[in-house]
C-alpha cells in the first residue's frame, strides 16, 4: 500500500525561483499539511514560484483550491507562478475545469523559468 499524505518533499530557493516539489494526494485529508508551507513561500515573495506536480497522484478540488490560492497570493506580490510534471490524471482535472487557462503549466524546471 502506498502512502498518500500529501507532503513538501523539497524547497529550493535561488534568485531566479522558488522550487517547491509535492508528493502524494492533494486532497481534503492531506492539503491541510501542505497549504501553510506554500502561503509561507508566498510570503516570501520570490519573484517565480514553481510547484513540482510530478510526484502528486490525485488531486480533488480541495487541492486545486490550495493551488487557486497560492495563485492569487503570488499574482497579488506581482509574480509568477508555475506548474511543472502534471501527471495526466491531475493536468486532466485542470483541463476540465479549464484552470489550464489561467495556470502556466510545463512540462519542465527549465521550460517554466523560460516562460
């Protein structure tokens, strides 16, 4: 069986970005672990945000609801944030809802720093 609490795996911070890489299911059980650590890297006001999907297997609308508000808090600090390594299940949910529309997302690291 494999654990699904949603967690911070890693931040990474340098002038360009913020790097923050997420693992296991973002939704209304987990979010609740993984919400405060990104309102305090917006808090931070780096000048891109990057949250790192790839390792995220699910993801309800609790957890599109963090990722919503993450997005205003950054816009609202004149940056940018960027979603990188969606699975398909998870792009999927974005596309539905088309918040693809208002969200960058990339394939990669490299790919998000050059839009």
């Amino acid at each position: 069986m494999r654990d699904t609490s949603a967690s911070v795996k890693e931040i990474r911070r340098s002038p360009q970005a913020t790097v923050i890489v997420l693992t296991g299911d973002m939704d209304l059980h987990h979010v609740p672990a993984v919400h405060p650590v990104l309102l305090e890297e917006c808090a931070r006001n780096p000048a891109t945000l990057i949250i790192d999907l790839g390792e995220v297997g699910y993801m309800d609308s609790s957890g599109v609801g963090v990722l919503v508000h993450v997005f205003q808090k950054v816009k609202a600090n004149k940056g940018r944030l960027r979603l990188i390594r969606m699975s398909p299940r998870v792009r999927g949910i974005f596309e539905i809802t088309r918040l693809d529309r208002y969200f960058v997302i990339c394939e990669s690291e490299e790919e998000a720093l050059a839009r």
